[in-house]
C-alpha cells in the first residue's frame, strides 16, 4: 500500500487516525504498532514476521547495550545487531545478485534463490541499526517498553521510504508527545503538499520517461531513440525521482505531523545547487547524515589527511550505490559521484569562486542528469544505449514524435522547474506577508482542497502511479 493511493486516503488513513486518536493516552504506542504492522501486511503479509524479529532483535540488543555498559561485554548487544542487521538485508536484497555474478563469471549454474524484497528493508535495517549504535555510544536512551520500540521500528509514515528516523530524534517523542490542531493541520497541508508532488508531477512526467523508453523500436538489439526524445525522456526522469521521492517524504513528514512526531527534512531543493558536494547535503539527506555518523566519521573523515579523506569518500559512495540496489548500475552510479566529489574536494574547489553561478549550475544539472541515466536502468545495456543516444547514437537528432512529446509537455516541464526551485515558498511568504492572516488561512484551506480533489480526479482516472523507491 502507498500512501498515494485510493486505498490509502480513503479507508487506512481515517481508520488510522480514528483509532489513534480515540486510544487511551497510554495505549497509542501500542495502536500505532499494530496498525503499523497492518500497514506493511498490506503487501507482505510473510514479512511481518521479519518485521517483528528486527523489533525483537534490537530491542534486545539495546537492552543488552545497557546492561553491560562498562564491562567487557559492552560490545555485545552492538555486535549482534550489526551482523543480524547486514546479514538480513544482505540475504534478501543481495543473495541473487552474488549468485549470478558467479554463474556469470565462473560458467556455474547455481539456482537462484527469487526472494522477493521486503518492502523498505533497506530503511528500516538502517534505522534500527543506528538505535543500538547510539544506545552503545550514549547518544540516545534505551527503550524499556518493547510496544514503544516496536512503535519506533514499524512507524508506518516512513517504513517503506523514509526519511530514515533515528531514534534519538523521535526518543522524547514515543515517550510523551503532544497533539494539537495547529500540528494536525500542518501536517495535513504537508501530507497534500506531497500527494500533489507525487501524482500531479511526478506521475506524469514519468509518463513521459515511460513513453520514449517503450518507443525504442523492439527488433533493435541495441537501443536508440531520437536524440531530442532522449534528452526529453531523461529530463522528465529528473523531475519525476525528485518530486517521487521528496513528495513521498512529504507525505511521511506530514503523517507525523499529523500522530505527533517531528521527523528530520529529507530533501531542501537540490537542483538548485551549485556543486555535487551541494547537491548531496540537500538531497535524501538522512541517508547522507546516517552515512556521515555511521561510516565516514569513524572510518576518519576528515581527520587523517587528505588521502584517507578521499579513501572515506570513495568507500561511503561504494556503499551508498550499493544500498541503492543489487545490481551493477547502482554501484557504478555511486562509484560516478564519489568519483566527481573526490574531483572537486582535490581540483574544482579551487577555482569555484572564479566561476559564475550560471555555469556551476550547469555543471551540476548535467552530471547529475546523466547519472540519472545510470540510475534508471538496471539493464546496463539499454542504459549504454541511451546514453549513446542522448548524444547522436540513434543516428537522428529529431522526430516529428519527438517535437511533439516536446511541444505537449513544455508546460508541465516548466511548472516542475518553478517547484524545484524555491520560488513557489517564497511568493508563499510574500503573498503571507501582505494579506490578513485570516485571507491567507482561507486560501490555504482552498489550496489544499484543490490539491487534494485533483490528485485524487487523477488517481480515479489513471492507472500510472509507481513509487521508484519501492524497490529499495
């Protein structure tokens, strides 16, 4: 179940909230819990057990973390959670994968094993693992009350995409927190914010991707498209992973909103950044800080000399491609972008000052638009030929088709440019600046509407509405 589905809006979400809210106040940790659970049963009824054996698991191990605390047994609860942890996500998301780089390699014929991948495993392994991890440094406080933590680990606002929540953030929280109003309907502007992100834009500028993907001619071995079509097709890509992705965070940080909790921004505008060193600290920056806290700070950072720094560079983005997925495009994707961040820590950066604003961000868009390239297809033939093709491999620049696919989507392209850029919060603050509250309170409530009516107008008459970041 998604969050931008019928399903969803119209029959989970208010049976959530009205038994959320009708709960006892010492009874809530526990509704969420199993309504969590019921939630990530929704798809995977078998993983719910894996679900509720990572609550088990690290609930333990904290428990253990601060039981022997000073002793030499401190290590104890960490080590365990760490090697379950890994060893689970590597079983499930990256057993066939290693498999058939074996078959592949060595001529062998060992059979797959065709898991399916628990839906968020990527994200939920993360965050429990940073929970034993903080309780073990001291940065956060053990969880006594196993349905609190089980409320933690299953929290259905981010489970399936983040943002990954640390424990530590939301410690208080679980613990004792307040509901308001004011907070419920912030989050509900937030949550319709991202479902208008989601299907308005990203969905249909994933259309646009899927279209010129699907038109490459079949009987070809190699794939070509008009150059024009592919450059359409890959910035269309652009826009839908970023308003994908960051609409879904929305949504998660409203639902939040909404039960009481603060979850951390995940995304702040990254394609208006002038670097990749900048585009990185604004986009899915709570993989960014778990990595930064988790393995580039103790490995050194920055702390040993240029050399190791680089090495600490390149052995986070090895991960980060990795964690992404089991196939080779996502780890040459992560070994591109830790290949372009070592670049400008060693030479860009000494000339950044000297270069306009303009061109920095030209840079940018490019090299982050043609790793896209990377990241869109698994099959790292067809990504070849696409890329080939976005620079004449198709052996024509335009088609009439493709003049159209332009011509009938210019609007909504320039619209996603607007939203990825921070104008629209800014006339917001102007527009909130210069009307009466009461003016801009009832605009407020109509935008929503709207917002809201539409995006539900375009999931009742349209069957086009996948989640990238469900397969991670």
């Amino acid at each position: 179940m998604v969050f931008s589905s019928l399903t969803f809006l119209f029959l989970f979400l208010p049976i959530c909230l009205l038994c959320y809210f009708l709960a006892p106040k010492n009874c809530k940790n526990a509704v969420l819990f199993v309504l969590s659970l019921i939630f990530y049963a929704w798809g995977e009824p078998v993983y719910v057990v894996l679900m509720i054996f990572s609550t088990v698991l690290d609930y333990t191990c904290g428990r253990l973390t601060e039981k022997y605390r000073g002793t030499r047994l401190k290590r104890l609860g960490l080590f365990i959670s760490v090697i379950c942890n890994l060893s689970l996500l590597f079983f499930f998301k990256y057993t066939d994968f290693f498999i058939t780089t074996i078959n592949a390699v060595f001529k062998t014929n060992i059979p797959l094993l065709n898991l399916p991948l628990p839906i968020g495993i990527s994200f939920y392994t993360f965050q429990t693992m940073s929970y034993t991890i903080d309780v073990y440094r001291g940065n956060a406080p053990v969880q006594k009350n196993i349905i609190s933590f089980g409320a933690y680990v299953a929290l259905f606002p981010q489970l399936i995409a983040g943002p990954i929540v640390r424990y530590k953030d939301i410690a208080e929280a679980l613990n004792e927190r307040t509901h308001s109003f004011e907070k419920f309907s912030k989050g509900v502007l937030r949550f319709t914010e991202g479902l208008g992100k989601k299907v308005l834009l990203a969905n249909n500028a994933g259309l646009i991707f899927t279209t010129i993907v699907d038109s490459a001619p079949a009987e070809n071995s190699i794939f070509a498209v008009p150059a024009l079509s592919a450059w359409i097709g890959i910035i269309a890509y652009t826009f839908q992973i970023y308003f994908d992705f960051s609409g879904y965070s929305d949504m998660a940080i409203g639902l939040g909103h909404m039960l009481g909790f603060t979850f951390p921004e995940n995304f702040d505008h990254p394609y208006i950044s002038k670097s990749v060193t900048e585009f990185w600290r604004r986009w899915h920056m709570s993989l960014g800080t778990w990595f930064r806290d988790y393995v580039y700070i103790p490995l050194g950072g920055n702390r040993n000399g240029l050399l190791k720094q680089l090495r600490n560079i390149a052995i986070v983005w090895l991960l980060t491609g990795i964690w992404h997925g089991a196939s080779f495009n996502f780890l040459f994707w992560g070994v591109y972008f830790g290949i372009f961040l070592i670049i400008e820590k060693m030479v860009l950066k000494r000339f950044a000052d000297r270069i306009p604003n303009a061109f920095k961000h030209i840079y940018l868009m490019l090299i982050v638009i043609i790793g896209w390239v990377l990241f869109a297809f698994d099959d790292m033939a067809q990504g070849v030929g696409y890329f080939l093709s976005m620079f004449g491999g198709g052996g024509v620049f335009a088609t009439n088709e493709a003049l159209y696919i332009l011509l009938t989507n210019i609007p909504l392209l320039i619209i996603c440019v607007l939203f990825s850029t921070t104008l629209p919060i800014r006339l917001r603050e102007t527009v909130r600046n210069k009307v009466n509250e009461n003016v801009y309170t009832a605009f407020e409530v109509i935008f929503i509407v709207a917002v809201f009516m539409v995006s539900v107008s375009y999931l009742v008459a349209g069957s086009y509405n996948p989640f990238l970041y469900f397969r991670f």
